[in-house]
C-alpha cells in the first residue's frame, strides 16, 4: 500500500529537477544535461526531467563543481515558458554587456 501510494503522489506531482551546468562564471552560457545521451544540451526542453531529487543529486555530484540543479514545476506537461523566457534573457543581456565593452 505504501509503495502505491509513492507512485500516484510521484505521478500527480509536477516537479521536476534539471541539472545545470553554467560553464562561464555568469549564468550567460548555461548547459542542461540529457542523460539519455550523456551530453549537454543548450535548451532546457531537451534536457532530463528527473522525477527524484536523491537521483538528480546523485547525478550533479558524478558531473563535478559546476553543475547544479534547477527545479521545475512543469505545466500541462511541459516547462513553463518562464524558464525558456529566462534563457532568451540571459543570451540578450549578455549581448548588451558586450556591446557595451565594445564602445
């Protein structure tokens, strides 16, 4: 009985975990992990969605320093645009820093 009650809280609980990996020490150029095909990706939506956060732990611990996790609350099924709006921010503001220096 317990073990069925995990699995429909598992199913019905829309978080979910991504690791990150920021590899500049700003969050402009950010990699998701895809475990499927042990590499990085540069959008979220085609990163790992892990269910367990001990799993998702378990994995930034073997990627090394600079991965982190991300959670998510997924809607409808999907990432929430807000993540994919965070995303297109960073890359513009890192465009605007570099035209700045280049004045």
């Amino acid at each position: 009985m317990r073990e069925l009650r995990r699995r429909a809280k598992d199913a019905w609980d829309p978080t979910r975990y991504l690791v990150r990996s920021v590899i500049l020490r700003r969050p402009l150029c950010a990699f998701y992990y895809d475990a499927e095909r042990d590499a990085y990706c540069m959008g979220a939506e085609w990163a790992t969605r892990f269910k367990r956060l001990a799993v998702a732990e378990a994995v930034r611990k073997v990627l090394g320093k600079r991965a982190e996790l991300l959670r998510v609350r997924l809607v409808d099924g999907e990432l929430p645009k807000r993540l994919r709006t965070e995303e297109r921010r960073r890359r513009l503001e890192s465009r605007r820093r570099r035209a700045r220096r280049q004045r």
